[in-house]
C-alpha cells in the first residue's frame, strides 16, 4: 500500500468559516508534508513534520494551522482565509525523519480548496 | 535554498517519438532527484528516484540520468504515447526534508 489519502476532494469555505483538510498514509511514514499548488505553477512546501513534531514552516500565515495528532495522521485547519489562498492542498510523506536522503516521497490526489 | 529550472516549459511531439526533459538545479548537494507526473487536476505520481551516489535509473521507457557536478538531471522517454501527456516535474532535496519543485514541462504526445 503507497498510498496517501487526503479528505474532503473539493472543499468550498467563505472567509469566515473555520474548516480542515486531512491526511492519512498507513506506510509507516515519519515524514508529512503539505504543499500548495495553484494552477499552472509547481507545488510550494508549506510544512513538515517528522516524528509527528513540526520542523518546517515556511513562514506560512497564521490562518493555515497544521497538526500531527500521530503518526498516520496530518490536518491542516483553516481559518479566515482570503480568496488568494484557492488552491490545490497536497499532502506528501516519506520514510524517516529529518533527513530524507534516499527516500520516495508519495503524494495524495490532493485537496481542491475554494475561498469565497 | 535550491532553485529548480525545467526545461522546456511545454512541448509537443507526434506519438512515437523519442525525447528528453532536462531538469537544472543550482545546490549540487542534493541528496536525490525525483521526476514526477501530474495529471490535470490530480496529484503527483513518482517515475524515478535517483540517488546521489547513482547516475541512472531506469523504468520501463522512462530513463533519468543525474549529474550533480554540472547540477542536471534529465528524463529520457522512449517511443512516446498519447497516455505520456502530462506535466512532469523535477524535485530534489538538499538538506532536512524540504524537496523543491521545478517548474515543471508541460508534455503534449500527438496521436
């Protein structure tokens, strides 16, 4: 099983609404991350976890809040986004920790995320 | 922080044909180089992995070579189909767990 599982597909939220996109991957990955990908440009590494504790932020805003609750799991809560922020949501994981030297990282299908 | 260039940003081949993507990095201390598909609208799908000890990697048509001295890596993709329309991407880390994309080519395999 390679296979990374991000919820809901299609996600539309108004500005002040408070939402979450989730993440699960049952490979026994330590690594988690999120990008974003907005149309036609590459992916931007947004966070990344290892051993369920934070070690990368991309000085993203404060309105995107992620959470590790284990191993399998990573969520990112949303709050008072901006229309700008509409998006392709990505969540990613790897085998190890900190370093991932010589490790595939596997991709969900993504979260499609509409602010209006 | 390293900074990925793909080269061509779109290109479109009858089907059949032979090509190569090219992929340049600037930080030569990659720990690895990943070439991925993505399908309109869907997630990512990695092709091949290479080391930075390795030079080539091979799957099926797919052929990348990696050659961290120059900061390139390219996709070789043999007798091209119609279902080889995609965008493909570079990525590789250079230290902690930050893989940066390129900018990707956009593959257009004319039937």
């Amino acid at each position: 099983d390679t296979e990374v599982t991000q919820t809901p597909k299609h996600l539309v939220m108004g500005m002040t609404n408070k939402k979450s996109l989730k993440c699960e991957q049952h490979m026994g990955h330590r690594a988690m991350y999120w990008y974003k990908q907005k149309a036609k440009k590459p992916p931007e590494l947004m966070f990344v976890y290892s051993y369920e504790k934070l070690s990368i932020n991309e000085s993203v805003p404060s309105r995107f809040s992620p959470e590790c609750p284990n191993s399998s799991l990573l969520n990112l809560h949303l709050h008072a986004l901006q229309p700008e922020d509409s998006a392709l949501y990505l969540c990613a994981s790897s085998r190890g920790g900190v370093v991932t030297r010589g490790n595939t990282i596997y991709f969900g299908e993504g979260s499609w995320l509409t602010v209006v | 922080k390293q900074e990925v260039t793909q080269i061509p940003a779109a290109l479109s081949v009858p089907e059949g044909e032979n090509l190569v993507l090219n992929c340049s990095f600037t930080d030569s201390a990659i720990y690895n180089l990943q070439w991925f598909r993505q399908d309109p609208g869907k997630g990512l799908t990695s092709l091949l992995l290479i080391q930075s000890s390795q030079r080539e990697q091979t799957s099926g048509r797919l052929n990348a070579s990696l050659d961290k001295s120059s900061g390139r890596s390219t996709l070789y993709i043999a007798a091209s189909q119609p279902g080889d329309s995609a965008t493909y991407l570079c990525a590789g880390p250079n230290t902690g767990n930050q893989f940066y994309f390129g900018t990707g080519t956009s593959l257009t395999v004319i039937p």
